[in-house]
C-alpha cells in the first residue's frame, strides 16, 4: 500500500493503527481476518474533525451491511487509544476504561460494550476469525470487565440486605436522645399517696417541639405508655422493652412511712427510679418507638396523663390480660410450629438457652448479694466489740492500737457495703433486665407463630371453600355457585394477605434481634467494666485503710 505525498504529513489513519495490532510479524500483508477487524471498526468510526474517512481497504462488508460486532463497539464505547504504537498501552487503557465504565452498566443488566447484553458465545463466535493472539487480548479486557463488573456487584446485594441496619446506626450517630428519671416525690397521705418522678429529655430529634424539657408522671403512667407501645407494635413483631415490676409491699413501705423521711434515701423508690429510667432509655433508642406519638406525648406533654386505670391487676383490662396470658401459655404448650427456617430455629434455641443461663447467673448474685451483705454485717460486729475491748483494755498502746483497728473495720464496712450496691446495680439489675427483655423477644417470636396459625388457617378454609364449589359444579347448583365463588376469592385474598403478614413479621424480628444482640452486648461490656471499675477501687481504698492501721499495730510496746 503507497502513500501519496499528499499525506506524508498527516497522522496515519486509526484503521492503519487498528491493523498494526494484529500484524504480529511487522509485514504489510492484508489478510482476511485483519480486514474483517478494520471493517468492523469502521462501522462504529470515532472521526476526529481533522481526519478524513477512509473506505474499507477490502469490501468484504459494504455499507449498506449492518453487523452486529460487541468488539467494535468495545473500541468504540470505551474510546481505544488506537493512536498509540505501544500494544501493552492498548491492554491498559482497554481494561481500565472497561472496569470504570462498564461495571455500574453491567449491574443494572446493561454491559458496556455498546448497550448491548453480553453474550460470550456470540463474542466467541464473532472473534473466532481473528488472529489467535488478537482474540486472546480482546477475551482477556472481556473477562476483566465481566469479573469486575460482578465484583463491584456484590457488595451492593449485602448493602442491600442491611441497609435499614446501616440506616439505623447512622441516624443513632446523628441524633440523640437522653431522658433522666428524678427527684421522686409523694403526692397525698397514707394509702391513698402515690409518688411522681421527674422526667427529664435532651434531645436533637426534630419531631419533637423543644430541645430540652422535662414533665412529671407516675409509676402507672409508664405502665400505661407500655400498654399503649404493645397494642400497637407487638403484633408486628416490635420487641417492647418490659416496664419495671410492680412491688406491692415495698410500695406500701413508702406509703406508710412518715411524711419527714426523704424519699431519695428510700433503697426501694431509687432502685425504682433507676429502672424506669433504664426502661424510658431503651424506648427511645428504638428508631420506631422514639417516634410513636404514644411515646413523644409521654415526654413532652406538661399536663397529668389520663390516669391508666386498666394498668390494675383487679381492673377488668387486668383480668383480660391475665386470662389472654394463659389462653397464650396453653397455646405454646398445645401448639408446635414446624419451623421451615434455620435461622429462627437456631435463634430460638440461642434465646433459650441465654434465658436459663441469665437465670442461674441471677441466682449466683443474688447469694453473692446476700453473703456480701452478712460479711458487711459481721464487720461491723467485729468493730464494735473491737472499740469495747479498747474501752477496756489498761495498756495504752493496745488500747490505742485497737481503738484504731475498730475505726478501720467501721471503714472496710462501709466499703464492703458499697460493694454491695454496685453488686446489685452493675449485675443484679442488669441480669433482671434482660431476663425481662428475654421474655419481649419471646413475646415477638410468639407473635409470628400467631400470624403462622392465622396463615395455616386460611389455607384449610380455603381448600375447603374449593372443595365446596367443586361440589356445586359437579351437582349444577348454579344458583349458589356465585357465592361460592365469592367465598373463594375472599379466603384467596385472605391467604395471600396472611402470606405477606409472616414475611413482614418474619423480617420485623430479624433486624429487632439483630438491634437486641448490639444493645446486650453494648450494655454487658458497660456494666462488666462499671463493675470492675468499683472493685479495683475498692480494694485500693481497703489496702489505703490498713497501710494506714499497720504503723499503730507495730506501735505496741
């Protein structure tokens, strides 16, 4: 092929450069397969205004032929550098421009090779003609940018999965709400008195009218809010934080006591007053019951609440609920779900067992609780009848030395009864918690195992409603036909609306236990190390009060 002098100064064309790729032996011959390549890109040009359109060196395709060829329009839509001598550029820029462009395409069933579906029989097809080493390169962009493209797939579908997770986190780390429950006070004389607590929001959520503000409510309020949050989200398999439990007898404690006696140093109204603080904290760390208009008017409503009436084990809403409690209980004794899913098997058998080993753990701190408390007693026993026989004794360093010995045991009972506070407050209430929390999860798995019977049991009636029809076709009742007709689409509707109930309750507790799971082991690890924390302190002060007793134990003369 000759040039004319004409075009001794103009760049040589992109076919030309196009040919050089495939012409491995530096030669000048114009085979089939390279003309069927330069052809193929011609058809697709990418023409620079300063160059001129050549034809087809061989007219083995004409213009009026229109030939569907994905590797012409892999050089044209990722734009080829065909300009450049250098074949290893040709390979990088081919499978850069690939994996950059074509991977979001590819993910929404679109490749990037000219809008066209990628079909790799057809490319091997259409590129079994080229050279062996062309066709290799052209495969290997191709396989880059497939693999590339489902790599950049994947982590889409598992976003996909926990994106309300994801959603939840960032908006926890957005927003934030904190509610303190204080300054507890009796409201009337005797039995007929009842205590208020000081409800206390600080919040930057925008559905709510003030930043900061703070109402007053009693013990049968949060009841009432809890009564309220279950009726509308149980049923949905919502896990309800449980309310703190009701103490008749330490209650009638405080009714009785003198009207002089602070409240604040009752053990019973701030272990009280600690629990429903836990219990407001927990609502509102859940994204849906944060926002439930039950639950904002709890907080932000300054008036007294309707007085929740129902929250009585004598009202007739108590006696309903005590016998919907054992109608429930009969139900999961009677009734055994064949549980199709591995996953809410597994994870009902997890709940089982933290729920007897959280019991038995209870129990252990409850002796530790009862033995720590009889240690503080027999201290402060031995403290007094060490301070007796230093009264007594005639030798004045002994006396000195157990008088002494006396004000450090008084100081270790104090400590020893610390500790057993922080016993109760870091374990005991920790362990009750969630042994409460432990039965809402169950309630939530109790409740899709309601919506699974409601399922099951429009299956059956539909059956039989088909079964009845059947009957009237075959007896020509076609007087009741059109009832029976009617009667199957309603029992059709109501299983395909039982179907989507379970999938959506089925989903519901999935992310309620996945959120259940970050909050208990968020709340273990806090406790464990507040607790840890107070034991460390407490026996740094012990080895204080002692280095401090030893010079008058050696005083003694």
């Amino acid at each position: 092929m000759a040039e004319t002098g004409d075009h001794s100064t103009v760049p040589p064309p992109r076919h030309r450069q196009t040919r050089d790729l495939f012409d491995s032996d530096g030669d000048d011959d114009s085979d089939t397969n390279e003309d069927l390549f330069v052809s193929t890109v011609e058809s697709h040009p990418v023409v620079d205004s300063n160059e001129t359109k050549l034809e087809p060196k061989n007219n083995i395709i004409d213009n009026n032929t229109t030939f569907d060829n994905p590797i012409g329009d892999l050089i044209v839509s990722h734009e080829i550098n065909l300009d450049d001598d250098d074949d290893s550029n040709y390979e990088r820029n081919s499978t850069s421009n690939a994996a950059n462009n074509s991977s979001k395409q590819v993910m929404n069933g679109i490749d990037g090779i000219g809008g066209r579906k990628v079909v790799t029989n057809d490319l091997l097809d259409k590129s079994s003609t080229l050279p062996i080493d062309s066709t290799k390169a052209i495969l290997s962009t191709t396989s880059s940018i497939t693999s590339s493209a489902i790599d950049s797939r994947k982590p889409n579908q598992d976003s996909s999965i926990s994106s309300s997770s994801v959603t939840n986190k960032i908006s926890s780390n957005e927003r934030h709400i904190n509610v303190t429950v204080g300054e507890p006070q009796r409201i009337g004389e005797g039995m007929s008195s009842y205590v208020v607590y000081k409800v206390e929001t600080k919040t930057d959520y925008p559905y709510f009218r003030r930043s900061h503000f703070s109402v007053n409510r009693r013990f049968s309020d949060f009841l009432g809010l809890h009564d309220k949050l279950s009726e509308k989200h149980l049923h949905l398999g919502r896990i309800i934080p449980p309310t703190p439990e009701k103490n008749a007898v330490g209650m009638a404690k405080v009714k009785m006591s003198s009207k002089e006696e602070s409240l604040s140093s009752s053990q019973f109204v701030e272990r009280r007053r600690a629990a429903l603080e836990r219990y407001l904290n927990r609502n509102a760390l859940h994204p849906t019951l944060c926002a439930d208009p039950d639950f904002r008017e709890f907080l932000e409503l300054d008036t007294d609440l309707p007085k929740a009436t129902n929250t009585s084990a004598l009202s007739g809403a108590g006696v309903k609920r005590l016998l919907s409690r054992v109608g429930d209980t009969v139900n999961k004794m009677t009734f055994r779900m064949d549980e199709s899913d591995p996953w809410f098997e597994e994870k009902q058998n997890q709940i089982e067992n933290l729920d007897q080993q959280l019991r038995k753990l209870y129990t252990s701190v409850e002796a530790l609780i009862h033995h720590r408390k009889e240690l503080t007693q027999t201290t402060g026993a031995f403290a007094r009848s060490a301070a007796m026989l230093g009264n007594c004794e005639e030798h004045t360093s002994l006396s000195c030395a157990l008088s002494q010995l006396a004000e450090t045991q008084e100081k270790v009972e104090q400590l020893y009864n610390k500790q057993v506070d922080n016993d109760f407050v870091y374990l005991g209430e920790l362990l009750k918690d969630y042994i409460a929390m432990i039965g809402a999860v169950k309630d939530a798995f109790h409740q899709r195992v309601k919506v699974f019977q409601m399922w099951q049991h429009s299956q059956q009636m539909l059956t039989k409603k088909r079964e009845i029809k059947a009957k009237l076709e075959l007896a020509l009742k076609t007087d009741k036909l059109s009832q029976a007709n009617d009667e199957v689409l309603e029992w059709e509707s109501k299983v395909s609306r039982g179907q989507e109930e379970f999938e959506s309750i089925s989903k519901t507790i999935r992310l309620e236990v996945e959120r259940f799971e970050v909050s208990r082991i968020r709340d273990f690890k806090d406790s464990i190390i507040k607790y840890m924390e107070s034991l460390l302190d407490s026996q740094q002060q012990l080895i204080k009060y002692w280095e401090a007793f030893l010079p008058e134990a050696k005083a003694i003369a």
